[in-house]
C-alpha cells in the first residue's frame, strides 16, 4: 500500500487494468469450463477493492474545503449504485440465469474502461504535487483545471493552505511503525479504525450478503426475497444522498453518531422481530422486513458513508496514505470475519446475532463520541492538532491572529529558541539568516522550501515559522 505515496493518479489507472483482467477471467470461465478462473477471478476483484481505498484520497484532495464531504461521500455512492444495478442485472428475467451469467460477471469492464479513457486528461491532485513533489507550478494548474478558473486570484487563499502545509511537514512519508509510535498520530489513526468498525460490526455485511437468506426467514418465496433486496439498493442510494448533503449541514460528528445510534436501535428490535417464537405472525414478519430496511437507512446515512473520507481529513500529506490503506486493511478483515462467522452464528444463537452487533454499536458510539472532532470545513492543521493533549495544544486562534501581525514573532511562545522535537518526527535544520541560531526568523536549508519561500516573501518566511515551531513541539504531520 506504501505505493499510495508515489502517486493517485497512476494506481487508479493500474486498478482499471486489473479490473479488466478479472472481467476476462470470469468472463471466460464458462467457455473454459473452469471454476478456477472464476476464484482467480475474484481473487484479482479483491485486490482491486483493496486499491480503491486510493480513490478517497483523491476525492478529497481534488476537493474544496466546504465540499469535502460531499465529495468523500461519492465513494459509497459508487458502492451503493453499482449494488443497485448489480441486483437488476442479477435478477433471472435479465442476467441471472443460466446462459447469462458470464455477461454479468463482466459488467464492471464497462466502468473500468471508462476510467481507462477520461482519467489521464485529469491532472494530480493540488495537494500531492505541492505538499509531496513541491511542485508549486503544477498544483496552482490542477487547481484551475479543477475549480474551472483561469484567474489565479480566485486560488490564493486556497494555495497558500497548501503552501502552509506543505512548509509544515518535518519529514517524509510516514510509515504504520512511525505513526503508532506517535501518540497523537496513533490516537488519531484508532479513530480512524473505530468509524470503520462501526460499518463493519455494525452488522451490515450480514444484512447486505444475506438479505435474501434473512428475507426468507419472514416467509418471502426466493424470487419474492430477490426483488425485495431491491428495496435495499433504493434506500441505499436515497441516504446517500442525504447523508451527502447533511455531511456540508451539520458536519461529520452528527449524522455519525445518528447513523450508529440508529444502527443500534435497529439490531435491537431485529433480535425480538427474527426470533424463531415469533415469525410465524405475520405482523412481525412485516416488521421484520421494516426494521432491515430501516437498519440499512441509518447505517448508509453514518458509517457507510463517512467511514470512507474521514481518515483523509485526520492527517496531513505525510501520514495520510499509510493511515488510509491500514484503516481499509482493518475495514476488510472485519468484513471477512463478519461475513464468514454470520450463518454459524445463527445457526447457533438465532436471532440474538443481532444483539452481538448492537453492543459493538454501542461501545464505538460512545468512544467516536469522546474522541472524534468536528472536522467540517475545517483546515488539516486545525484538525490534526485536536489530537494533541490538551496541555500541549497550540492555540490556533493566537497563532491566525499572528499571521496578520508581522513583528511579533520574537516574543511568540511557539518561537523560544531551542524547542526540541516531541511528536517522534525528526527535525530538519534550523538556522537563522546570519547563519547561527538566535532569535531571527528562520529557515530551513532544505532548497525547495527555501526557494518556494523566496517568492512568498517576508511574511510567508513568518507563517513557515510558526507552523515550523508547531512541528517541532509535536504537531502532528
């Protein structure tokens, strides 16, 4: 996954190809008479799924700071669309029977080729060629290209956030070994695990894989059962949407929280409704099949839909695609493990499954509600900095004010000579520009750095100060 530092645009197109490759795999399979290609087939589909994950980084990094979580929710809008049309396609009078199957097997080469062809006229995104290549040029045209502007005044405020990060950030990618080692940075990555947790032991891969096994439970025929899974897509898709605008709203904290609460609520009334004493009524039996619905409504409008961009907004460049590519590692093993315990489970437990899940819930709600914050329209530096103790927060407000203010550096608590690092991120040379250390405005020796702020002037020299001093006393990077 270490790959994800190199480039975003690249592995996308690399996925693609693969892609194409499983099609043909499972596409074949019939005309080979071979089973094994089928599960090499799918072997090479997860993979892929795995390499996706680089997809929510460039979704938020192409994005303007107040439609990053409309733009992160686009991910799951892609998963629940293409369930949706999967279920059409799926159904016996369409594809799903005998002679078709091998077509649907390739559907997703459609997508894929599209991709193929649109993809190399989009440039990088902003934030990886200013923050990761430097490259200052390049980044204020991708920024054009994506806020569809030719004026660069319209891009300053935005560009110099970037530069402002970019100057920030102590060292290069930073490794999982590195960010456990880090306090603030390991709290932030359990965050991180405990959103995508809340999707996946949240017990809606059950609901998902199954919905045809659970609709059958309320007396539904299989064919009944197959359209009614259709329901599902629909209500999918609509909360999306929903969750999408209210995302841009109300932030990330509320439709989270309300999404796992609901999830909970649900899983509970679903123990009574799918208990083996009870589903001969034909009232629970209708409730039984409201309260699946309904789960999926809160799941999709939470976790499903947040879990995907919110570990983008936690970090900064350097630690961003390591905690992005362990947090889906964490996502698809507890979805392995769900989905491979779920019918044993029932088969020995019955409906109490639900209320295993429901705990999980439970016991995520309460610790995404102590330790996540607020991350809407928020800068990186702001967010990432609620992770550090409170103690040892750096006073954002003070340090905004200072920006403004030129000549105040030297009595600036965050400007005392010989601050060390704390955060485990090694410090880059200091000096001032006589060249020894004292009380001056400083820089690093690093060339790029200097040069990029040798066309920002004095009072980007002051900003890199400052957001250098933060580094140095454990702001996370």
């Amino acid at each position: 996954m270490r790959i994800f530092i190199l480039f975003r645009k690249k592995v996308m197109l690399m996925n693609s190809s693969t892609v194409l490759v499983g099609c043909l795999l499972m596409g074949l399979s019939k005309t080979a008479n071979s089973f094994e290609m089928i599960i090499v087939g799918r072997l090479v589909f997860g993979m892929s799924a795995g390499f996706a994950s680089v997809a929510t980084i460039y979704f938020m990094e192409i994005s303007p700071r107040h439609l990053r979580g409309a733009m992160g929710g686009l991910y799951e809008f892609g998963f629940a669309s293409s369930m949706l049309i999967s279920q059409i396609l799926g159904l016996p009078d369409v594809f799903g029977n005998a002679s078709l199957w091998p077509l649907l097997l390739c559907m997703t080469a459609f997508t894929s080729a599209f991709q193929l062809i649109v993809l190399p006229f989009c440039p990088e995104s902003p934030r990886y060629l200013l923050c990761r290549e430097k490259k200052e040029a390049e980044a204020l045209e991708a920024m054009k290209f994506f806020r569809a502007t030719k004026n660069p005044e319209d891009l300053k405020e935005e560009l110099e956030e970037l530069r402002i990060e970019s100057e920030s950030q102590t060292q290069e990618t930073m490794s999982f070994l590195q960010i456990m080692r880090n306090t603030t940075l390991r709290k932030a990555l359990f965050v991180s695990f405990a959103v995508h947790l809340s999707l996946q032991l949240g017990g809606v891969i059950p609901v998902l894989y199954f919905s045809t096994h659970l609709f059958n439970r309320t007396g539904m025929k299989n064919s009944e059962s197959a359209y009614a899974s259709l329901g599902i897509g629909f209500v999918k898709i609509i909360m999306n949407l929903f969750s999408m605008f209210a995302l841009e709203k109300f932030g990330r904290r509320f439709p989270l929280l309300i999404g796992i609460g609901g999830q909970a609520v649900m899983l509970i009334l679903l123990t009574t409704t799918m208990h083996d004493n009870f589903m001969s009524n034909p009232t629970v039996q209708t409730l039984a099949i409201v309260f699946t619905i309904t789960f999926i409504a809160f799941n999709t409008f939470g976790p499903a839909t947040i879990c995907f961009m919110i570990t983008a907004e936690l970090f900064q460049e350097n630690a961003r695609p390591t905690a992005v590519s362990v947090s889906f590692v964490v996502n698809f093993t507890a979805n392995f493990i769900v989905g491979m315990t779920f019918l044993p489970l029932m088969a020995v437990i019955g409906s109490y499954i639900f209320l295993i899940y429901a705990v999980f819930s439970i016991m995520l709600f309460i610790y995404i509600f102590i330790n996540l914050p607020e991350t809407r329209d928020r800068p990186i530096e702001e967010i990432v900095n609620e992770f550090r103790p409170k103690s040892e927060r750096v006073d954002m407000a003070k340090l905004y004010e200072m920006r403004n203010k030129p000549g105040e550096n030297a009595d600036n608590p965050l400007m005392e000579k010989g601050t060390a690092a704390t955060d485990g991120s090694p410090s880059a040379p200091l000096r001032t520009k006589s060249g020894v250390d004292g009380d001056g405005p400083r820089e690093r020796t690093d060339s790029n750095t200097s040069s990029m702020r040798s066309r920002s002037g004095s009072s980007a020299d002051r900003r890199y100060s400052l957001h250098r001093r933060m580094s140095l006393q454990g702001t996370p990077c």
